[in-house]
C-alpha cells in the first residue's frame, strides 16, 4: 500500500473559522468493470491538497471542513474528471472514471487484458502478489485461492482446476492470449503453464467468456503477464523459495528491457526441483518433480497499432506415486486396506516410473490496429505443440519406454474486432480457425489410449454490450462453433462386437486384422452458444450481475475413443462413439459490496446440463491378470446448483479478515443419484497483519476446513480372494473425514538500494502436521496428503 | 513492421503446409509384453499322463473373459512335477515371455492358492538369483481324494523375501488364474 498524502499548506490556512476535522476516504474505480484505480490523483479544487490512490484504488483525505468540494480525479489512463462532493462529518464516496485511454497501452503485452472479460459474470483475480506467493506451485494451487473452485488431482503435483465442481474439457485455460491445447481432457493431465509467466490470472465461473470459446461449460482461466510500460527502463524480477517437503526449490526470473518508442523485451525462466514429498507419517515414494520452463516477449506498442511475437516452453517431469500402480481388483483391496501405502521407499530426487514427461510448446504472433470510425482490430496466429509421454511400470527391455506417447500440433488463426456502436454500445466480433492433429507413437509396444486423429474447428462470436442507464449494462453474446474430426482408430475386435458396432458402423471399417480394427469415424459437430446478462450498479458500493449463459461441449477424444486398462486409476476404461455434444444452461446472479472496510460478495448458481458426460463403474471384467472395474463413459442429464460466498473486512489499517466458503450439489437427473467427484463444502477464514511502517510487513494466518462430502454414488464391487476363499467389498467411494488445516505466511521487504527491494517470506502450510486424505484426490486410497511443508522464499526487484 | 508482416505470411504458409499432410493410416500396435495364455503342466513324478491347467486370455483387457481348460483330474496321493508357461499370442509366432520372468527372477514369484477344501500342497522348485522362490517351477502333491480349487498369482516386483501370502508380498499382479481342480 502506497498512500501519498501531500498538504502543502498548513490546514490551519485554509480552515480559518470552522471546525475541519472531517475526513473524506473512499475509492476510485472504473466505471466499466467497478475495478479500483490505483495511483489516481485526486486534487480538492481551491486548496492545495492532492492525495493518490493505493494499490487497491482507496484513498483517505484528513482535516476537511464540511461543506461542499470540487475534486479533480485523474488517472493516467482516464480521462480527467471533476466531481462535487458535500462533506459532513466523517464521509465516504467512490468516484468512477471512464478507463479508455488505457486500452492502447494495454494490448502491449497482453491483449485486451480487462474487457476482454464477461461484464455480468464476477470475474475472479488472483493478484500478482498472491501468484508469487505461489512461485513454487502450479496453477490448481493458485486457483484454490478462489471460492468455488477446487483441485481434482493426482497426487500433489497434478492438479486439475475444479469449477464450481467440473472440470478437464470444461475448463478453458487462456495462457497470455492462446487457448491452451494441452490434451486437456485428461482428469490427470495439469494445465502445462508456468504459474511464473502470470502477472494475474482471472476466472470466468461460467460460459459467459464467449470470446474463448463457447464449450467452457465450467469456466475460463485467463492467465496474463504484465504489458511493459511505455518509457525507456528496464526491470527485473528473482524469485527463490526452498521448501522442507519435497526438499526441493523454485527458481524464476524475468527481465524486462522498454523503450519509450514503444520497443520491449522480456526473457523469463523458472526451474523447479523437488524429491520425493511426504507425509506426517511416512515418504510418499516417486513423487518427486522436475519443471523447466521459459519464455520470450518481443513487442512494439505505439499509440495506434501493435506487433508481438511471444514463445513459451514449458517441461514437466512428473513422478506419480509408486504405492498407487497396482494390478487388479485385489491388488486394490490389499491397498485400500492398508494404512500405510504399500511401497514406501527412502527419500530420493530420482523420479522412476510410473511418471508423466509432458513438452508444451507455445508461439504467439499477435497484431492489433486502431481504426478510427472503426475500433480496434486485431489478428493472431499460435502455434502449439503438446508432447506427452508417461510411463508405466514395464519389464525388462521396454522399462525406460513410454507407455503413451502423444503429440498434439495446433495451429489456430483468430480475427477480433472490438468496436463502439455508440457511446453507449460496445460490440465484440471475431472469427477462428483451428487445425488440430494428434499422433500415437505406435512404437511404445502398447495400444493407443488416444487414437490419430486431425481435427478442424470454426467459430464465429458477436458480443454486445450495451448501458441502459448510468447504473446498468446490458450484455448479449452468441457463438457458433464447427468442429471436424477425422480419426484412425484400431479397436479390438471383441470390443467392437461387444458394443454393437459391427452392426451400427460397418460402414467405416478401414481393414480387418487377427484380432483388431482399424476403423476411419469421422465426426461432425455444430454447436450455438449464447450469454445474456445484466450489470446493475445499486449505488456506489452494491453491484448485481445476472447471467445466463448456454455452452455446448463436443465430447473429447477420451470420451469418444477410451478403451482399455488405465494403470494408475486401475480400471479398464471405454469410451462411445455415439456421444452427442453436451449443452449446460447456467444462471448464476452475483450481489457483491465494496466499500472501503467491508466488502462481500455472494454468487449462487444452477447450472443444468443435458448430455452431461460422466465415468462409472458399470461391471467387473475378468482378464487373465484378475479382475478389473470397468468404467465406461455414459451421457446422463445433471444439475449443479451452489453458492460461493466472500466476505472480507478491515478492522484496522492492520488487521484484515477475510472468509470463502462455497458449497455445491452435484446430482444425477437420470439415475437420481448424487454425480461422482463433486467437491465437498469448504469454508476458509484468514485473519492478515500488514504494516507499511515495519517494512510492510505482512503475516497471515489462515484456516481451512474441508468438510465430508456425504453425497456420493456407491462403486463399491466385490471381488474374490482366492486366500480368504471369500468375496471381499473393495471400497472405491467412500469419502475420507473431514479435516482441518492452518497454514502460516509472512513476509517482510528490505531495501538493498534505490531501485532494488528484497522481499523474504516464511511459509508454513499445514502447521499442525495433520494426517488427512482429500476425496478429490484420486491418489486418497494409497496414501495420506502432504504433511508440515516450511517454505523461505526471497524475491529480489531490480 | 515490414519485417514482422513477411514473419507472419511464413509462418501462416507454414502452417497451411503442415495442415496437408498427416492422412497417412496409421500402423497397427500389437501389443508386446502383455500375456495372454499361462499353461501349467504337471507331470506325474512316477510317470504316466501330464495334467495342463491353461487359462487363455487372447484380447487381454478386452471384454472377452479368459477361457479355463483342466485338462483332467489329478491322482490322489501323487506328485508332480510342475512347470509353468507364459505366451504372448498376440503377436506370432507367440513370444516366451517365460524366459523374461525366468531372466528377472529378482522381480517375480509365482504363489500357489489351494482352496474350497482341495487336499493338495505346493513347494518351489526354482529360485531367484538371491535364493527367494521363483515359481515357474514347482511340485505339487495331491493328497486324499477331494476337490477345491487352486490359483496361481504371478507378481511383479513384490517384496522379496516374503512370508509367502500375497498381502505380504503387495507388487502388481501380472497373472491371476483360480482353476477347479478334483483329485481322485
């Protein structure tokens, strides 16, 4: 916090005969989208007083006399304002600017950054502060941070961001502008984005975003790195953290090099390295981790047009818990049964199979120009390349060989034009295209899990923004999107026979061999999406949105084409041609406060979704390795109705509390049943010291309780033990408890010279060193989540 | 500006270039290491007719299930000489992937199931390299007439050495097979 308060006269001056001890405090915000403004000036119009707004937009003027003030509001992106204001007593009032000048310098670096955004659903911030709280995480940990959405994971490396209780193909992941395709259907495939490249990243909880894409049935996250100023300067950035759990660390840095001509650079890099992580109790054995990642900015940003080339590597090496592979149905129930995972090995840096060794390659060109009478258009081409390779546990000569190995090349071309109709209206058009081919390495000795395939999508969007009235904006979307996929696949012939394909699609058999098919589907989906929503500003504190939004999802190729045996969940899973898009209508209202001491917000939503696809148990097949769960992929009708809830409060300039909590209900329309891996009620409360004076010094303390989800579909099964001579249940849902975790964080910022700050941090999560298991974590039967974790991190600004 | 815009038409015909190609079919993978059939032949010590016990499984983790054969009952009070055999009949010829257990011998063993009030027992006849038992060989004596039912578990790396029972080892199954077996 930067607070600037500057009285260049005595107030004795100026308040000769009256009693001045009012105070005047409030924020400055945009009118657009209610964000604060920091660094706005506010000057009171006959006197000499100017303050500035800090970081969050508030500023507080002492020693008013109570009458009326004129006060000038400038801020440099805004077009200067001058509001009347009566003072009476102790007073508040916001002011809002129109924040239009900024625009230019924003789409620098990155793109549209705010009003890309959806006007009527909360856009949900993580600053930039939190993020490198966070440098040695991943995205999912970052996110967590938001109500309303969890982590699906695989362990503590993996993790899937969870909206509002969905997830994979349901999240759409906006990586500086480039809609990630990162074979992102998987519920063990994490983002592959280096939480580092973001300097804030936002969450859409909803469709609404249609500029993304209209198949975000469960929200968008649109990550971001800051745009580079305008002025000749260069700045940079070091992030050190050491961690006790994992016994590893994160390295990151950015540099930045800006010209006052528009001309910038950027060259970032982070380098991640943990061991073996572990519990209160016990190593968790291959669960060690190794991240390189890097990425490069060249950009020309003058006042009517813009030019930007931007390159991306992200590497991943995963190791995933060596208790987890297992054989069949009773290999599970020796495993489910025990306490302890069954391998526990001394710690180690060395990462074994079975692992995940994912390469994401991202390269962006990005041109924009200002048309006068027309707006600002813009064109992009990004180029992906996504590599992944896991591997299982393999005998002899094939142990060092990848059991799957995938490359997904994407090339998309987009055409944007945002444009004013009137001074009231905005309206957003683009067009997309995108080529997409995936390539199953058939040298891996194994079945491909996910067949070759090219696949060609069209989109076209128009969004309308329109203000009714000072206090209320209209907002009207629409998106149709064509999709194309031409597929090789080679399907048993028992499977094939076995679902009635040989019936249903003869026609698109290929060849006939021994005991496989190579059959060419090829599919077409037409899918229309829609969002409309309103904006309504109550008074300078309460805003209501409202939205309702329609998405349409064409199944992925996991869902179509699955079949077999999937090592680490240990079920044979299968997929259906036959699936139709999925189509969610989502209404969700939010009323949110913000003041300058007490601010909430409260968003509940249903969400209904026809054709929703879900994984289930179905039968228990033999195979000559033993008994295994099938799981096959059905369409169903399902409801998500919940509420996200955020309260937060200034006691003191110091003291700050703030509470989340977020509940949602997952239901199953067709079988009246509750829907599997919906994310239990959790409530978190954060009580914050800050103190400018002390070397902004900042500790928190932080609570999070994660109930019991009492509402699951039972999967159990039984399966027979041949030394028991009995049938024995084997337990696959049943939730683990509720529990508890404090986590500890404080920092403190020393100057080591005019333009260098060095901030030190301590972090302590799960202080109490609780054992505990989280039912979303599909690693919970092996093995207990991570114990007491001491995090030193030093970041050095230059 | 000029520069950038020759940058992006590369890139742009690059892309259309790579956006034609790709229709080729892709090659069909047999699957290598996995194991489809498991013959246990038992030859009478004193001589006369081998008993197989075969469980065939030729779609692996296909929805077909596994077909058991015995291939007759076992003598009351007779032992035999056991020997065990596992193919990859996916691929032909099949591959022994007899020899790749027998090879890493460190990471298997074999263990023997008797159950539902069969009258049999079984012992190793072959070790690993550390003298832990291995299992592709083995003797089994029938006793008194009865009938039950034997399994037979091949594990992958399991904990050697071992107090014998399959939740002491842990490991990944690589073969499970219970057959129903009469001795007369």
């Amino acid at each position: 916090m930067r607070i600037v308060l500057i009285l260049l006269l005595s107030s004795s001056v100026l308040c000769y005969s009256q009693d001045c001890t009012s105070n005047l405090s409030g924020k400055v915000l945009d009118l657009h989208d209610g964000k604060p403004l920091a660094e706005a000036l506010l000057v009171l119009a006959g006197t000499n007083i100017s303050v500035e707004t800090d970081s969050k937009g508030k500023f507080s003027i002492k020693g008013l006399c109570d009458r009326s003030y004129s006060i000038q509001v400038a801020h440099p992106s805004c077009s200067t304002k001058i509001f009347s204001v009566k003072v009476n007593g102790n007073s508040t009032r916001n002011f809002k600017l129109e924040h239009h000048l900024e625009e230019f310098n924003e789409i620098t670096v990155t793109g549209k950054a705010f009003n890309e955004k959806s006007k009527t659903i909360t856009n949900a911030r993580i600053s930039r502060a939190e993020i490198e709280r966070l440098s040695s995480g991943s995205l999912g940990d970052a996110l967590n941070k938001i109500s309303g959405v969890s982590a699906l994971s695989t362990g503590n490396a993996i993790l899937k961001p969870l909206i509002n209780g969905l997830h994979s193909s349901r999240v759409v992941t906006i990586n500086n502008g480039v809609r990630m395709q990162d074979q992102e259907w998987g519920a063990e495939h994490a983002p592959n984005i280096d939480i580092n490249v973001a300097d804030n990243i936002t969450l859409v909880k909803g469709a609404g975003a249609l500029q993304f894409g209209g198949d975000a049935i469960g929200g968008v996250i649109i990550a971001e790195s800051a745009k580079a100023p305008v002025k000749d300067t260069i700045f940079g950035k070091t992030i050190i953290s050491g961690l006790s759990n994992g016994q590893g660390g994160t390295v990151t840095t950015r540099f930045t090099k800006s010209t006052e001509k528009g001309l910038s650079f950027a060259v970032q890099g982070t380098l991640k390295r943990f061991g073996d992580f572990e519990t209160p109790d016990y190593v968790l054995s291959n669960t060690g981790l190794f991240e390189r990642n890097a990425s490069f900015n060249i950009a020309l940003n003058k006042f009517n047009y813009t030019l930007e080339a931007y390159y991306s590597i992200f590497k991943n090496e995963i190791g995933i818990l060596r208790a987890s592979h297992v054989g069949g149905a009773q290999d599970q129930v020796t495993a489910i049964g025990s306490d302890r995972p069954l391998i526990v090995n001394p710690f180690t840096y060395d990462i074994n199979s079975p692992k995940q060794d994912v390469t994401h390659h991202l390269a962006r060109l990005k041109a924009t120009k200002l048309f006068d009478g027309l707006g600002k258009l813009s064109f992009q081409y990004d180029f992906q390349i996504n590599r992944r390779l896991e591997f299982d546990i393999r005998r002899g000569n094939d142990r060092d060989r990848a059991s799957l190995d995938l490359k997904l090349v994407t090339h998309s071309v987009a055409l944007d034009l945002d444009t004013d109709l009137s001074d009231h209206t905005g309206l957003k058009v683009g067009l997309l295209g995108r080529f997409q081919d995936n390539t199953a390495d058939p040298n891996t000795g194994v079945r491909r899990l996910i067949p070759d395939y090219t696949r060609y999508d069209l989109g076209i969007y128009g969004i309308l923004d329109h203000s009714l009235n000072d206090n209320l904006i209209l907002e009207l979307g629409g998106r149709f999107d064509y999709s194309n996929l031409d597929v090789f696949k080679f399907y048993r012939t028992s499977l094939w026979e076995s679902r009635g394909y040989d019936q249903l699609f003869q026609d698109i058999v290929v060849e006939e061999f021994e005991s496989q098919i190579l059959a060419n589907p090829k599919l077409t989906f037409n899918n229309v999406s829609a969002t409309a929503g309103l904006n309504y500003t109550m008074n300078d504190d309460y805003n209501l949105l409202f939205n309702y939004s329609l998405a349409a999802r064409a199944p992925n190729a996991s869902e179509l084409f699955s079949e077999g045996l999937h090592h680490s969940a240990s079920r044979i899973e299968i997929g259906d041609l036959r699936f139709t898009p999925e189509v969610g209508h989502k209404v969700g209202a939010t009323l949110k406060k913000q003041g300058s001491k007490f601010n909430f917000s409260i968003n509940p939503f249903v969400n209904l979704i026809n054709d929703f696809v879900l994984i289930e148990p179905t039968e228990v097949q033999q195979t000559i390795r033993g008994n295994f769960q099938v799981w096959e992929y059905r369409q169903t009708d399902a409801r998500l109705i919940g509420v996200d809830f955020d309260f937060s409060y200034d006691f003191t300039d110091h003291f700050n509390f703030t509470h989340q909590s977020s509940l949602v209900k997952g239901h199953d329309r067709t079988l009246d049943r509750p829907l599997i891996n919906m994310p239990p009620v959790e409530t978190k409360n954060e009580i914050v010291y800050t103190n400018k004076k002390m070397k902004n010094l900042r500790i928190a303390l932080q609570s999070q309780y994660v109930f019991r989800q009492n509402e699951f579909p039972n999967n159990n099964f039984e399966v027979f033990i041949p030394e028991l001579g009995t049938s024995e249940i084997v337990d696959v849902s049943t939730p683990p408890d509720a529990y508890h975790l404090m986590n500890f964080n404080s920092s403190v910022d020393v100057n080591v010279s005019k333009a260098s700050i060095l901030t030190i941090g301590l972090t302590v999560n799960n202080l109490l060193d609780t054992s505990y298991r989280n039912y979303l974590n599909r690693l919970r039967y092996y093995a207990d989540d991570l114990g007491r974790n001491f995090l030193i991190s030093l970041k050095f600004n230059y | 500006m000029k520069y950038f815009k020759i940058f992006s038409l590369i890139c742009l015909s690059l892309t259309l270039f790579t956006a034609c190609s790709g229709d080729d079919t892709p090659r069909r993978v047999v699957a290598e290491e996995v194991i489809t059939t498991m013959t246990v032949t038992l030859t009478p010590t004193e001589g006369g007719t081998d008993i197989t016990l075969k469980s065939q499984d030729l779609d692996g983790d296909g929805p077909n299930p596994p077909v058991l054969t015995v291939s007759g009952d076992l003598a009351a009070g007779v032992a035999y000489n056991g020997s065990i055999e596992l193919l990859n009949e996916t691929e032909s010829p099949a591959e022994d992937i007899t020899e790749e257990v027998e090879e890493l011998s460190d990471e298997h063993q074999f263990f023997f199931t008797v159950s539902g009030g069969l009258d049999a027992s079984t012992t190793y006849s072959n070790f690993d390299n550390n003298s832990n038992p291995l299992g592709t060989k083995l003797i089994l004596t029938a006793g008194a007439a009865s009938s039950g039912s034997i399994t037979f578990t091949l594990r992958h790396e399991p904990k050697k050495p071992n107090n014998g029972t399959l939740a002491d080892a842990a490991g990944e199954t690589d073969i499970d097979a219970t057959f129903d077996v009469t001795i007369n």
